[in-house]
C-alpha cells in the first residue's frame, strides 16, 4: 500500500493509495483549518479532514486527487512517495 506526502496551501498531507478488486482508491488526510486549540486535548482530538478519488489505475487515482486539490488548495505540491 503505497504512501504519499502532497503539499497543500501551508501544510503537507498525507495520501493513502488502496487496491480493490475492480478499482484503486487514494485518500488524502490533512489537519482542517481550525482556530488555535487551547490545550494539547484539544489539539488530540481534532478529525483529520480527508477526501477521496477513485480510479481504474493507481496513475489515474492520484491524478484525480491532484486535480481536485488544485480547486481547492493553492499551491499544490507534486507527489513524493514515502
């Protein structure tokens, strides 16, 4: 299961890549835009915001996410498999 690190805006996420019987999934997980937590609880207990593509390569999964976090994010980063 391969992982990779994309730049969004001023943080770095994290990208998932699954393999299923009939398609490849790529999950992207990033900490949310939120306001200055308080106390290390806080900041522990925050969701990670994530959002996902499908495809029918791992080429054509990745390529779909990057698209979309160009609508969303910017600047983009390229991916740097870790």
């Amino acid at each position: 299961m391969p992982y990779y690190e994309l730049k969004i805006g001023k943080q770095t996420g994290l990208v998932q890549v699954t393999q299923d019987l009939v398609s490849y999934t790529a999950t992207l997980y990033w900490m949310p835009n939120r306001r200055a937590p308080r106390a290390t609880d806080e900041v522990n207990s925050t969701p990670l915001a994530q959002h996902q593509t499908f495809g029918q390569s791992e080429a054509e999964t990745l390529g779909l996410l990057r698209a979309w976090a160009v609508e969303n994010f910017e600047p983009v980063s390229n991916f740097v498999q870790i």
